[in-house]
C-alpha cells in the first residue's frame, strides 16, 4: 500500500494530520501497538522538522506486510551539519516554532530512537530526505 | 485515579466530550515542550500542559495520551475543542499553575514517569 501526502511550510494548524492519517491506517491494518507507536512518532516528528524548517514537501508512506518505510522529502534549506542535528538538545528552531512546543532539538534523535533504519540525504539550498524503516518482523 | 477525581481536584472543567470519566489515569507528565512528550511512553499517563493549540492534541494522539489537562487558565478554541473530540481525547481546563497541578496531582498519588 502506498500513500502520498504534501507538507506545507510553516501550517501548524494542519501538521500532523498525516501521521494522524497513517495512524489510523496502521490501527485498521492490525499492526502491532507498539509498532504504530513508534512509526507515528518517527513520522510526526519529521512531519513537523519539514514545517518548521522547511520550505515545503511530500511524505511518501509504504506498507507492507514486513516494514513501513517512510520517506519526507523536503525543498530546503538543507541541514548544514547533520552530527550537529543529530545532537540531543541542539535546535535552529525559530521563536514562532517553540511557540508551538517544538524546537528542543529532539526531533531527529527521537526518530532514529524509534526506527529500524534512518537515512538523511541533505544538500544545502536544495533540501532533505529522510528515509525511515520500521521493520513488523 | 479516575478522570473525573482529577477534575476535581485541580478545580477543573472538562471540556468538549469527553472519554469514560471513569477512565483510570495512573501517572503524570508535565511539559510545555511537545518533542520531549514524544520520547517517553505515556500509557495511564495525564499531560499537564501550559500549550494551548492543535499541536498539543496532535502530540498526545501520537503518544497515546488519553488526557490533557491544560493549565495556566488557558482557553482550548473550537478547532482544539474538535479535534480533542476527533482524537478520541479528554481535555479538561484549569485555572492553576502546573507546578500547583503537578504539587495536587502528585500528592493526590500519581506518579512520575521516572
């Protein structure tokens, strides 16, 4: 099963109705809780690291019966130092972005925490890719 | 401890519809910062939240939180209101400080997350 979903940059009314989709999705399927859990908190989290930074994208979701690979491909700025973002507590968060609650710089922490595979594919000035996999087996 | 004690005893006001007021809440987690609710496992548990907006709501359905309680006296607008209903979460509203909820709800026999 595949889904696509846009990310508008900067929508925080509408951030996270995605993962709350894919969710509800992952329930009716009969994937294991703990598995929905950690999947949704992965893709919440890069769902929102695309609005608050970036200038817009897509999520591609597949479901099959072994994994979930999530894909969130964003149109810049690009990560300038990736070991830096993948520091707990480090964030380029805006005031408007922690005014949301974000911004403790535990988004790409938490989704590697939470996935069996991540891969970051960055160019500044052109965007990032992240490639999430939750393996079910 | 169920959802309606916690109501209350935080001089609270549920908001919108709510879960089973029977519905059994055993731990709390304070937090204004909506990435750190995202790293712990919240099953039982209450969110005391000073964050009034549709993120909050977001971040609790991701958590599998069934209850938010917002403090600070801030107001939950229709959108939250709907999408707290949507959610399947209970949203109850408190005049106090979350250090005062947190200080009544501790003492009350709720317990941290660690």
């Amino acid at each position: 099963m595949h889904y696509t979903f846009t990310i508008e940059q900067g929508n925080f009314t509408d951030a996270g109705q995605a993962s709350s989709s894919v969710k509800r999705t992952l329930k009716q399927l009969g994937v294991d809780p703990a598995n929905i859990k950690r999947t949704v908190v992965a893709l919440f989290e890069a769902e929102i690291n695309a609005v608050a930074h970036a200038y817009g994208g897509t999520i591609d979701v597949d479901i099959d019966d072994g994994k979930i690979v999530m894909v969130v491909a964003d149109q810049g700025p690009g990560i300038p130092n990736i070991d830096l973002a993948m520091q707990e507590g480090w964030s380029t968060a805006s005031a408007k972005v922690r005014e949301m609650g974000y911004g403790a710089g535990m988004g790409l922490p938490n989704i590697k925490k939470n996935t069996d595979d991540l891969k970051i594919d960055t160019k500044i000035g052109v965007g990032t890719t992240l490639t999430m996999t939750v393996n079910l087996v | 401890m169920k959802v309606k004690e916690i109501v209350s005893l935080v001089a609270g006001e549920l908001v919108g519809a709510a879960i089973d007021p029977e519905y059994e809440i055993t731990k709390a987690f304070a937090s204004d910062l909506m990435s750190d609710v995202l790293r712990f496992s919240m099953d039982d548990t209450i969110l005391i939240t000073g964050l009034c907006n549709n993120q909050t709501l977001r971040t609790a359905e991701m958590a599998d939180l069934r209850v938010v309680l917002i403090g600070r006296d801030k107001q939950p607008d229709e959108d939250m209101i709907e999408l707290a209903e949507e959610s399947d979460i209970t949203l109850i509203k408190s005049k106090y400080s979350l250090f005062k909820l947190s200080g009544i709800l501790y003492d009350a026999g709720l317990k941290p997350l660690y």
